[in-house]
C-alpha cells in the first residue's frame, strides 16, 4: 500500500521454505533490479499490501 523500495506494485516470483516458516520473494513490476524476501504472512496484510493492481486514485481512497 506504500512506496516500497520506490515502488508500489509488486510480483512474487519465487519462494521458499525454512522450516515452519515461508517466505517470498518479491520484484518491482517495472524494475527488475529491485527484489527482496518477506515473510509470506505479511502478505495477507491488508495494511500492507493489497492483491491485484490499482492506480493512485484507488489506493488514495
């Protein structure tokens, strides 16, 4: 839901298992440079991060 990186949409393209826990890894749409791991969970929150894409206008609502 915030500029991440300088960036505010995302594509998960890999993951990874460590034990209990699972993890993304996440890349800019429009930058391929920019990449990190996140905890999976965090994607669920809303507050966080949102499914799909949306412009400005919706996310400002």
């Amino acid at each position: 839901m915030q500029e991440t990186f300088g960036w505010r949409h995302f594509v998960v393209v890999n993951r990874k298992n460590e034990g209990d826990l699972v993890f993304a890894e996440v890349k800019a749409a429009c930058d391929d440079s920019v990449r990190f791991w996140l905890n999976a969970k965090a994607l669920k929150r809303r507050s966080l991060w949102s499914p799909g894409w949306k412009t400005l206008g919706e996310i400002n609502k």
